[in-house]
C-alpha cells in the first residue's frame, strides 16, 4: 500500500516519492512537517500486514531505535498509520546504494578500503551489542552525497541467541548471492557471516561483477561447492584479506574489528 502524498502520516509526516522498496515495505521521502525537515519513511505494504510480518517490522525499530552511529542509519520515529500500518521514520541520506558502483567498471582499490572500513567498523558495533545483520549487500549500503557510508536495512537482524521463526536452525533467510556456507546449510548465523558477506561484497566492488550469480537456489548451493574466485592480479594485500574474511569455515574468518583495521591498512 502507498499512502497518497496529500495525506499526512499521523498528522505528521507528508510522504512524497518512493525512494527505495524492500520484500514488504516501501521507503517514501517525506516531510516531517513538525520540525521542517525531510526524513524518510519505511512503510509496511498492506499485503504483509500479517502478524509476523508486525512483529518483524517493530523488531527492526527496537533494534534501530537502540543503536547510534556514524555508519548506521538513525531512527527518527515509529508507529502505526491511521490504517494501522507500521512504519518506521528514519534520517533522509541523500545518495546512492553501492549497487551503482559494483556494477560495470571496478572501483578503485582505495575508495573499496575505505568503504570496508566504515561497513566494518559498523559491524563491529552492532557485533559487540550482540546483533547479526544477516543481509549485507550493495543494496543494503548507502553512500551518501556528503561521501558517508551507512549500512541499512536490519530488517532480518536478529540478537544472537535468539531463535524463534523465521531464525530457526535449517531456515535460509538473506539474499542468495551474498549467504555465507553456514546460512545456506540452515546453521546458526554468527558475526562471522556477515563478515563472510562483506568479503563478498568488497570482492564485487573491486571486480565490478557479483562472484556467485544465477538463479537464488544454485547461487545459494554454490557457495557449498566452489570457493570465492579471488583474483591474485587485485593489488597488493586484498587477496590474502579476501580470502580470510570468505573462508569456508566461520572460525577462520577475521572479526568485524580486525577486519576494519586490515582494511585501514590496505587504504594507507
């Protein structure tokens, strides 16, 4: 569902263009007629109004709400639409996701680095108050015009520990091209997934093409069966990282905060 832009979202926020759309909610600019500013707004689709589907959405909120900082993207406001449909108010960051600049030519080595930091520091705090993003992607990273990088959308985050639903052992739940080996074999998800991603997410952006593609399911049991292909032509150092942070098994890999720091190395 999408609210017509002549109505105010709880008497509040007037929703303009949607800006972005995700598996069960849309991203609207809008404006926050209250204090004179734009922010953007996560609104549920009435077809996913099932209970689940609540109960996801005010998690991500809950989580959100209780996170602060310069690599993830703040929560403003939430509640429910005179239709009683959740949404989420979040700041407006003007730019691109980093799909743009996976795609075509590659990026250069430095600006990757320094984009692997900022993803990594992120991590690293949201790792340390015991939450898995589960679902790192381009289209989950934001670049903004002012040169910052944000990671969005914990709509699948989940604290660590905690397994009911959809989080149960031997339930997939991400994006196919980016699922670390224990996500496609339905074990418990760790940090050490999303640094697997990451890894994966580095990779495309240095390359300018995704490493797994094709169809979800023999992009997923790929990733069972054959090894990143990291090319030993990228420059020096970023073989010998990639390699560690897309290792088969988790224990391997480097955590978020050691990757940060690898990665501020290589940007030097």
């Amino acid at each position: 569902m999408t609210l017509p832009v002549t109505r105010l979202l709880a008497g509040r926020y007037r929703l303009e263009g949607v800006i972005g759309r995700g598996g069960m909610a849309d991203v609207h600019r809008a404006l926050d007629t209250v204090l004179e500013r734009e922010v953007a707004v996560k609104l549920l689709r009435m077809h996913a109004v099932t209970d689940h589907d609540r109960a996801r959405f005010r998690e991500e909120a809950q989580l959100l709400a209780g996170l602060e900082h310069p690599g993830l993207v703040a929560v403003l406001d939430a509640g429910l639409s005179d239709d009683d449909i959740p949404y989420l108010v979040m700041e407006l960051v003007d730019g691109r996701t980093l799909v743009p600049f996976c795609r075509g030519a590659a990026v250069p080595a430095g600006q990757v680095a320094a984009i692997g930091v900022l993803l990594a520091q992120a991590l690293a705090y949201v790792h340390e108050r015991g939450i898995v993003h589960r679902d790192i992607k381009p289209g989950n990273v934001l670049v903004g015009d002012d040169g910052r990088v944000r990671l969005a959308d914990f709509g699948i985050a989940r604290m660590l520990g905690d397994t009911p639903g959809d989080t149960d052992t031997g339930t997939t739940v991400g994006t196919a091209a980016y699922l670390a080996p224990e996500q496609v074999r339905g074990e418990p998800v760790t940090p050490a997934s999303d640094v697997y991603a990451l890894g994966l997410v580095l990779l495309e952006a240095l390359t300018g093409r995704p490493t797994y593609s094709g169809p979800p399911l023999q992009v997923a049991l790929a990733r069972l069966e054959v090894a990143p292909l990291i090319p030993a032509s990228l420059p020096t150092g970023w073989p010998s990282l990639l390699t560690r942070m897309t290792a088969m098994d988790p224990a391997d890999r480097p955590t978020a905060e050691q990757a940060a720091a690898l990665l501020a190395e290589l940007g030097r």
